[in-house]
C-alpha cells in the first residue's frame, strides 16, 4: 500500500489544484505575507522570496516524498493566478487520516474559494485515495476557517485548550503571539454525501495522477 501522496491535479469549475513550482514564488511570498495570514498561522515574518522558494523546491517535495503530507497550489483556472494553499501535514497511512488546512490570498477571499478547493481535496483522499478521517484544526476566534469547516461537512469534536498560537496587533502596531484554543473538525467519508451534492452544483471536479 502506497505510502506517499501522488503528483495530483484537482479541477473543478472554478479552481485548478496542483503542485507548486518555481513560477509560484512571487505570489506565494505576497500572500504568506497578508496579515490574517501572519494572524492565524505560524509562518514566519517577514516572508521573503528566497523563504518562498525554499519553500516551494525543499519543504513541500520532502513532505510528500517521506508520506507526511501534501501541499498544492490552488490556481483560478481561468486566470491561472494563485489562489491559495491547500496543505495536509501528520498523515497516519495505518489509520488513513491526515490533516488539512487552508489559506487563500486576500484579493481572492469571499469567493467559497476555499471551501470549493478543500471540498474537492476532501472527495480526492476519501474518495480516490480510500482515506478514512481528514482532521481539521481552526483557532477560536478563527470563524472564516471554521465556516470552510462546516460547509464542507465537518463535524466539530470538541475543543483543545490552550493548544493554538496565534498572532495579534498590538497598539504600537508590532505583532505579539497570544495564546488560545482550537477547536478540532473531522470528516468521514459517510460526511461528504451532503457536501457531494454542493460540489455537484459547482460542476464537480477531475483528478489527474502524476500531474506534472
């Protein structure tokens, strides 16, 4: 049984999801940059180019090839322009789980881009890839994450205290992490028949193994 993910592409109607390359960094540096990204996430400031191609030719390569994970560009597909990331990280190939996160650029937020993108990932592992629980972990005060959450079918567990790390403002306008809680999601496969139907409405989408 296989033990890392495949170079993959997703289509839906709106989005092409794929593997990062060389041509992303630009974009990549700029959004990894935006400040509900420095908020919600533990990327490190400032995120420079050379961070983004580090990032883009080093990090995500290895973590699909030793099967920790996957990250994939998520790209208008008219356009082409990068709308976000899609990531799953701490990926249990026995139990056949892993967990998924999400990050969109500013310019394309309020879309349902990002539930579009993490709903047809969602269908690919549970589906394609014959995994049993994707997990899903959103800081509290976090809610657009935690919208994605449920419009994708996700079934809040319960709470884990004090586990989070977030990022806030302060008056002298530096950042200060704060410490607060997550609230953790999962989804089964027996979650997606609803959310299915909310996919169907959007087109579907097609997987293509061994993008490149």
């Amino acid at each position: 049984m296989t033990s890392t993910f495949p170079n993959i592409s997703i289509s839906t109607e709106r989005l092409v999801l794929r593997p990062f390359d060389e041509d992303d960094v630009p974009a990549l540096a700029e959004m990894m940059n935006d400040e509900q990204v420095i908020a919600w996430t533990d990327v490190g400031q400032p995120f420079t180019e050379d961070d983004a191609h580090t990032w883009i030719t080093e990090h995500a390569p290895t973590e699909r090839s030793t099967g920790r994970g996957l990250a994939l560009a998520v790209t208008e597909f008219l356009t082409q322009r990068l709308v976000g990331v899609i990531q799953l990280a701490r990926t249990d190939w026995h139990v056949r789980s892993t967990e998924m996160s999400y990050i969109v650029a500013p310019w394309a937020r309020g879309e349902g881009y990002a539930s579009e993108a993490a709903l047809a990932t969602a269908q690919w592992l549970l589906g394609d890839q014959k995994f049993e629980r994707i997990e899903l972990r959103t800081a509290a005060d976090n809610t657009a994450s935690q919208q994605v959450a449920q419009k994708i079918g996700c079934i809040s567990e319960g709470v884990l205290r004090g586990a989070c790390i977030a990022r806030t403002r302060t008056a002298d306008d530096t950042w200060t992490e704060v410490r607060t809680d997550y609230i953790v999601w999962s989804l089964l496969p027996e979650d997606l028949e609803g959310a299915a139907e909310q996919l169907a409405d959007t087109g579907g989408f097609t997987s293509y193994s061994d993008w490149n």
